[in-house]
C-alpha cells in the first residue's frame, strides 16, 4: 500500500478508469455476441445488432481500448459473416 499522498490518489483513480474499462470491454463483448447470435439464428434484426456491435467497436477504438487495426479486424470478420448469411 502506498504511504504517498499523490501515490495513494493514482490508486484510486487506476481503479475507477479499471471499473470503466471492465464495463466498456464487458458492452463490447455482449454487443458482439448479441450480433454473431442473430447473424447464427438468421434473425430479422441481424442488421441492427451488426451495426450496433460496429459502432461499440468504433467507440472501444476511440477510447483506446482496442488498437485501431484490432478493431478494423473485429469489424471486417463480423462484415464478412453478416454477408455471407444473406
């Protein structure tokens, strides 16, 4: 545990940027297994929840979460599975 007062505060602050990371990851993970789901099942909403999983991608790549060419490939798989379904 740190003794510094500034030390102390950074242990604070790491852990309210971890908890907004953790939350924005898990949104991101749900975003994309509600649209890889429906793309499986052939829903009538794939479209929506295709677009939706993107702009969560988009958003973890503003937000540096994901680097820029790891979310350009998320969206391409997720693209290319969508197409090939029809």
């Amino acid at each position: 545990m740190p003794n510094i007062k500034q030390a102390k505060k950074r242990v604070k602050i790491n852990a309210k940027k971890a908890a907004r990371n953790r939350s924005a990851n898990t949104a991101l993970k749900t975003a994309l297994k509600k649209a890889y789901a429906a793309i499986e099942a052939n829903a009538a909403d794939k479209a929506e929840l295709a677009a939706a999983a993107e702009k969560k991608i988009d958003q973890a790549v503003a937000k540096g979460l994901l680097h820029k060419n790891n979310g350009a490939r998320k969206k391409a798989a997720l693209a290319k599975k969508l197409n090939a379904a029809g």
